[in-house]
C-alpha cells in the first residue's frame, strides 16, 4: 500500500520561501511520477510541478516556473517543493500525488494513482 503525506504548509508573507514535503511510504518514489498539484477554494486542482525520477525529467507550470523547485531525498524517499518569491495567488491546498503508469509527466490529477491529505499554504500581501 503507497500513501504519501504532505506537511510544511503555513502562513507566510507574499515574497517569502517555503518547502513542502511528500514523504511516501509502501514503495520508493523512484518508481513513481511525483507530482505537485494545488487546488484553490471554487477551482480545479491544477499542475504545479513534476518529476520522473528514472529519466532526471522534471516539468513545471508556467505559473511557478523560476520559482518553485522539486528536488528528493532518496534515503528518506520524501520529495520536497521548494516555494520562492510567493504570491497571495500561490494560495492552496497542496497535494503531492503519485503516477506508477503514467508517460511523461501528466498535468491531469486522474493520471495519478495515489495522493496525500494535502497541506494548506496562505500567502499574505
């Protein structure tokens, strides 16, 4: 059984960093494509960032492009989103899910198998 948690949400100022983390157990992520989505009240869930671990591939939206930045810790197998120059727009709940079969690196939310809880990010201005 794959379950992945996410935590290192908050409250933060627009302007400020923050890293959120998805730490995966049942499986190693290497396996998998992780992807970061976020899903703002009255809004679809959309495509943050992912990464293909086997190919190095990752693939980031435009809207957080130069800003955010997955990285990994296979020891731990947690994957991290590091958040820079935030936005009152970056606003979200934010979901880390897990593609076992997937081509590439899917945008869709029901390309992914398995998905944490989701973490809350505020973003004043």
């Amino acid at each position: 059984q794959v379950q992945l948690v996410e935590s290192g949400g908050g409250l933060v100022q627009a302007g400020d960093s923050l890293t959120l983390s998805c730490a995966i157990s049942g499986r190693s992520f290497s396996g998998f494509v992780i992807g970061w989505f976020r899903q703002a009240p009255g809004k679809e869930r959309e495509f943050v960032g992912g990464v293909r671990w086997s190919v190095g591939m990752t693939s980031y939206a435009d809207s957080v492009k130069c800003r955010f930045t997955i990285s990994g810790n296979n020891a731990k197998n947690v994957v991290y989103l590091q958040m820079n120059s935030l936005k009152p727009e970056d606003t979200a709940v934010y979901y880390c899910g897990a593609a076992y079969r997937a081509w590439g690196i899917p945008q869709r939310p029901g390309s992914y198998d398995y998905w944490g809880q989701g973490t809350q990010v505020t973003v004043s201005s």
